[in-house]
C-alpha cells in the first residue's frame, strides 16, 4: 500500500485540513524537477527548488499551530479538571469528571496519534526529495522540522 494511502486510512477526519499535505509535496517536488530537468548547471539546482522547500516549510508551520492549539486546549482542560476535583464530589459529578477525563485522554491520543504520522510524512518526503533533487534537503530541512516542540 502506498503511504498516501496509509496515511490517509490514519487521518482523523475532523483534522484532515490540518495534516502535511503529502500530496502536494510530492506534486509540487515532481514539478519542480520536470522544470529542473532542462537545466544541467548544477549551482542553480537549490534554487530550481525552492518551490517545493517554500512549500514544503508553510505545511510544517501549519501541521505545528494545529499541534500548539490542540496542546493548549488539552493543558485548559487539564486544569479544569484539577480544579473540579474534590473528595467529597456526589456520584453523578464523579461520573461527569472521569467522561471529561476519558474525553481529555481521547484528545491527547488523537494529538499523538497526529504527531507520529505528520513526522512520518515529513521523514517520507525528505527522503523522496533528496533522491529526486540530488541534494541534501533531509539535511536542510530536517533540523528545523525538529525545532518545533
């Protein structure tokens, strides 16, 4: 199975916007090296594809706001929940705390789960554009995709 595929069957629908635009990349990258393939000096060759690195970079940057959100978000509802605790709560609010709490855990699962296929699609398509541009992108690129918290 191609890895658009798996990482479309990954996605949770509700955030698909959010995710690196695989895709794109990768049509973007091909693109670029149809335009390249004309041009045989070697020193304009960064250069020829700077479309996709532009690109490439806007997608890391949106994938991290989407990241920083949903991290925000889950740290508030972690501390509502640390304040709506108490030891002498009724059933029925003990019950409505440990939903938020399952929802809580929910989100953090659908954050990881986020995470690991976005660094994935990055690792992916570093490697394929290193093999198609015959420069070191990986090398480039990589370090500041790991910048990010």
């Amino acid at each position: 199975m191609k890895f658009e595929q798996q990482l479309a069957l990954k996605t949770i629908p509700s955030w698909s916007p959010h995710y690196l635009n695989y895709k794109k990349l990768k049509a973007t990258l091909y693109g670029n090296a149809e335009l390249a393939n004309g041009h045989t000096d070697p020193s304009n060759r960064s250069e020829q594809f700077s479309g996709f690195r532009t690109y490439f970079l806007s997608e890391v940057e949106k994938v991290n706001r989407r990241y920083d959100d949903q991290e925000s978000r889950a740290c508030e509802s972690l501390k509502t929940l640390k304040a709506q605790w108490t030891a002498t709560q009724s059933d029925q609010e003990t019950e409505d705390w440990k939903t938020a709490f399952s929802k809580l855990l929910r989100q953090l699962e659908n954050l990881a789960d986020f995470t690991q296929s976005n660094i994935t699609a990055c690792r992916k398509i570093l490697k394929k554009a290193d093999k198609v541009t015959k420069l070191a992108m990986t090398r480039e690129l990589w370090p500041i995709v790991t910048s990010y918290r």
